[in-house]
C-alpha cells in the first residue's frame, strides 16, 4: 500500500489569517515571536528554542517532513500586517493525523486559535485517505481544550501520566486526547 500523503495547500486565507508553509526565512520571526517563550512552549512536546540555530534545525525538519509528506508545518500571520503571530502543524501517520499549535503570548485570548483550528478541522478531514485527526493537551492547559472543543473536537479519554512535556522540568503530566468525528 502507498503511503497516504496529503494534498494541502500553500497558503490559506481566512477572515484575519494567513496560513502559510513555514519558509527559512521566518526563522528570526519565529523565534523572537514564541519558539524562545518559555510561556508559549510550556505545554509544547518540543524543547523551547535557546538560539535561532534551534529554530533553524527544526525549519530543516519541517522542509523534509513536507516532501515526504510526514510533517506539514504553516506559519500564521495577521492578514493585515503580516506579522507572524504562531504556527500549526500536522504530522501525518499515513491516514491518521496528529496535529498541534503555538501562538505568541501576546495573541492569546484572540480566537486566533479557533479561526484556525475550525478552517484547519474542515480541509483536513476533506483529505483522502484520512481516517483519524486527533491531539492531546495537558490536563491543565484549559484555554487549549476549550479551543479544540470550539473547534468541533471532542473529548476522547483522560490518561492518566501519559504524557512527559520537557518544559515542565521534564514532569509526566495526564493529558486529554481529543478527535475529530469523521
């Protein structure tokens, strides 16, 4: 059997947002706007970057993850500005989907979150070959699963010490796993 890869877009544009495949260039961006934020990355699976070369070697990541059709990583910005203000990402395990998001501090509480969860949910699921679109968050990171429910994602289980989020001081925390009913 063929590995399941998507077809998506370059670039979404929703009613405030841009949403487009990470590029190099955003490196200084995205590292000055949450990768380096250890408020923004504490609920991340990934380590909070410590110079541009963190940010950099995962930009590398994301171009092959892309051609391989494993990792599809978007950058977000305002559709007025420009300016980049998160990202969403998406790892593909041929047909069953897992995905992520990171906005900085100073977009919170926007429903930046929201807008681009719901326009992400509807293309995704859209997809051939898909047959599941999950994530999971944290027990205490409330304003994350308030989003994923807003976004038509359910409550799937609450497990128990599943989870090790290495900005934490490397704690095993529970986490809720939410899908998307396809």
């Amino acid at each position: 059997m063929d590995m399941v890869k998507l077809d998506l877009p370059t670039e979404i544009i929703t009613e405030r947002l841009i949403i487009q495949k990470l590029r190099y260039e955003e490196a200084e961006e995205i590292f000055y706007s949450y990768s380096s934020k250890p408020e923004a990355t504490r609920f991340m699976s990934w380590q909070t970057h410590q110079s541009i070369r963190d940010t950099i070697a995962f930009l590398r990541y994301a171009e092959e993850g892309w051609k391989a059709g494993t990792d599809y990583s978007y950058s977000i910005r305002l559709l007025g500005s420009a300016r980049l203000i998160g990202s969403f990402g998406v790892i593909n395990e041929n047909g069953k989907l897992q995905f992520g998001y990171i906005f900085s501090p100073t977009q919170w509480g926007k429903g930046y979150a929201t807008e681009v969860c719901r326009v992400m949910m509807a293309l995704l699921k859209e997809q051939p070959g898909v047959y599941r679109i999950q994530t999971f968050t944290d027990v205490d990171n409330i304003a994350s699963a308030n989003v994923l429910i807003k976004s038509g994602l359910v409550e799937e289980a609450r497990l128990s010490r599943w989870f090790r989020f290495v900005n934490q001081s490397n704690q095993v925390k529970d986490c809720i796993h939410f899908r998307l009913p396809m």
